[in-house]
C-alpha cells in the first residue's frame, strides 16, 4: 500500500493565493484611512434605525389603543349628515327585500351590511382602511354613537351566518331591515 502511487499519505503544497487586484486594494485602504470614523457612523446608523423603528411603534400604538390621542382626519358631521339619501336607502331596501323574498335572508343582509360600509366610506372615505373588520368599523371614533350601533346591530347578524355558520332567517333579516330603515328614513328622526 506504501509502494502504491495511487494513494496519498503526506499533505501536498498549498496553492499561491492570486494577488489582489489593485481596485480591491484601493478600496481596502481607503477603508483603513476612515477607519477611525467609521465607528462614529455605524452608531450614527444604528441609532437613526432605532429611532425609525421606535417611532413607528409609538405611532401604532398611538392610533390603536390610544384612539383618543388620534389625530382627526375630516370634518365631525353630526347624525343627520351620516343619514344616506332617502332615495339610496329605498334602493337598498328594495334589492335586500328581492332577495329576501326569494329565501336569501343572508345575502339580504350582507348586501345591508356592504352598503353602510359604503355610506360610512362616502362621508368619511379616511377611516375605512381595507384590512378592518365589521366589529373595528363598528367602534371607530369618527362615526356617531347611532351610525356605530345600527352598524353593530347588522355586522351581528353577518358575522354569525358567515363565520359561525348559522343560517339567518326572516326575523334576524327583519331586524337588520329595520335597524336600518330607522336610521336612514327621516320619520325615525322626528
């Protein structure tokens, strides 16, 4: 096995390592000039990201468990201006009655539920962001108290026939039409 040439026992040479090219060792010593400033700025770098991430933190918080410290996007309308125009309501009430006639009382509802998103986004357009759920839009501080509790009332009713899978019938329907109707129609104002 000693005699054999195929096999090897001692260690051979290390390769030369290619010499550096002169744009690399230009580099490197430029590096090595600012060296002793280059500690400066990294904590420079690392502070300002520090502060970056600090202040979205604060800015999150500020908006979602401090709602009061928000600042006030839009005008503050008072309940008569949240009230969809007579004609729109009718509108809406008559397709959700179509639908409801033909045994589609969660659809009906749904369709109720999309359309006082739409009201709530025609008045104040910033304060529906996309990723908010019925019950987040339900308790924004820019709707008043009655267009909050009317939404309420009908995100119920969706929320338990799309996400717990109950069926909604006539009088679940029933309610939602007329927590609406009452909102929206102005003899419910007198």
């Amino acid at each position: 096995m000693l005699r054999g040439k195929d096999l090897q026992f001692e260690p051979s040479a290390a390769p030369k390592p290619p010499d550096l090219p002169d744009w690399l060792l230009a580099i490197g010593k430029a590096l090595g000039a600012a060296a002793p400033y280059l500690t400066y700025v990294f904590w420079g770098l690392l502070i300002l990201g520090a502060g970056i991430i600090l202040y979205f933190v604060i800015r999150e918080l500020i908006t979602t468990r401090w709602p009061s410290m928000r600042p006030n996007k839009g005008p503050v309308l008072n309940d008569e201006a949240w009230r969809p125009s007579a004609a729109k309501a009718r509108t809406l009430l008559e397709d959700a009655d179509r639908l409801a006639a033909a045994g589609r009382f969660a659809e009906a509802v749904h369709l109720i539920l999309f359309r006082s998103i739409e009201d709530i986004e025609g008045k104040r357009p910033d304060l529906i962001r996309p990723a908010l759920t019925s019950r987040d839009i339900a308790q924004l501080d820019g709707v008043p108290e009655r267009v909050r509790r009317t939404f309420s009332d009908i995100a119920q009713v969706v929320e338990r026939s799309f996400f717990g899978g109950r069926s909604v019938g006539a009088d679940e329907f029933a309610a939602c039409r007329q927590a609406y109707e009452g909102f929206a129609f102005t003899e419910a104002w007198r």
